[in-house]
C-alpha cells in the first residue's frame, strides 16, 4: 500500500480513525460516525517526516489468481453456520477434536459457507490453503473478493461458494469464526488432508 502524505508539512500528525458504527458483536450498523464522535477510535497515527522521492507504481498487470478449473473439483461440501440450542454450531455440531473429514492431498474442492444464524456476521477463517470467492448470494463476488484470501465474511442470510487447493502439508487444519466470541464456543471444526484416495462427504 502507498499513501502519498505530500501535501502535509513535516510534522503533521495523522490518526486513521475506525468510524463505522457497531453497537454490538453481531456486526456493523452501516452506519458511519463523524470523525468527532466520541464512539470514533483511534487506531494508528502517522507523523510525517521529511521529504523522499517515491519510486514506486502500480503494475499494469497485477499477479493472476491460479485457476482451478471445475474437472479438478474433487468434492463439494456445504457447511451452514448457526445457533442452536444456545451453541455455536457448524453443519449441527459443535467441536470436538476428531476430524470431521479428509480432504485428499493435492485436490481441489468447491465449498459453500452459508449464514442461518440470522443477525450475526461471521468472518469464516480457514487454515493451510488460502481460497478463492467463485459466488457471494448467487452473484460474482467484487474484484477484491476474487483474490487470495484466508478469511470470508458471511452476513446473514449469506451464501458464498469458494475454491481451494491443498497442496503442501498433510495434518490436521481447523475452520472457525473469527468472532472471539463464537469461535470459544464452538463454532470451529478440524478437517484432516491425508495422502490417500478418500470418501467425498458433502455436508461433513
Ligand atoms: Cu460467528
């Protein structure tokens, strides 16, 4: 990222703020508080230096997205985020530290994440294999949700459909919310990437 700060005198301090409004863990209001709120928060500051010269610029062509074509689809799962019975749950179940399934070495597999709990966002992180959004609610998603990414939000009522790779490592990988909250309860399952041919569970 470059930020040209050129047009402030040595000095100057800068705060980069958060202002979107949440009054609460279940995900933004879309509302967007002026800077002089009290409820505005400071989370970095920039102070500006001397002058230097900035060789940089943006490339015409930025690095391709590997492709993933739909033949080395191995397996399709779907994976549906909800409360039930006062618990965190991922396809019915809370966590337990057995596997829930293989994902075979190598493969390529098509997941879709989908929000039934309602009024909580839940920002799905998925470890090892970074992803790639195909659809967000039966759209394409926009540009910088098409990249490489680790983490995918999905608001509710949200259904997203993403690719993956498993390539380097064999073990034993969790899938959790990233809300502090949901992942302490239970909101999380392990998946283990074998060497072997393995059985396609579509709803795991
Ligand atoms: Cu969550």
């Amino acid at each position: 990222m470059v930020i040209d700060f050129s047009r402030f005198k040595r000095g100057v301090r800068i705060n980069l703020m958060k202002i979107a409004d949440q009054t609460s863990g279940k995900g933004r209001t879309g509302v967007f508080l002026p800077m002089t709120s009290t409820l505005a928060q400071k989370v970095m500051q920039f102070r500006v230096g001397s002058k230097v010269t900035d060789p940089s610029a943006v490339p015409a062509v930025m690095r391709q997205k590997p492709a993933i074509p739909n033949s080395e689809i191995a397996c399709q799962r779907t994976f549906v985020f909800d409360n039930q019975n006062g618990g965190w749950t991922i396809n019915g179940q809370r966590f337990n530290f057995t596997p829930r399934f293989q994902v075979k070495q190598g493969t390529a597999e098509r997941w879709t994440l989908v929000n039934a709990s309602r009024d909580w966002e839940h920002p799905i992180h998925i470890h090892l294999e970074e992803h790639q959004l195909e659809i967000r609610d039966g759209a394409t998603p926009p540009d910088f949700e098409q990249m490489r990414k680790d983490v995918t939000l999905i608001r509710p009522g949200d259904s997203v459909t993403l690719t993956m790779r498993h390539r380097d490592w064999v073990n034993e990988y969790p899938m959790h919310c990233h809300n502090t909250v949901h992942e302490d309860h239970a909101m999380m399952l392990l998946w283990e990437v074998v060497s072997h041919d393995v059985t396609c569970v579509a709803q795991p």
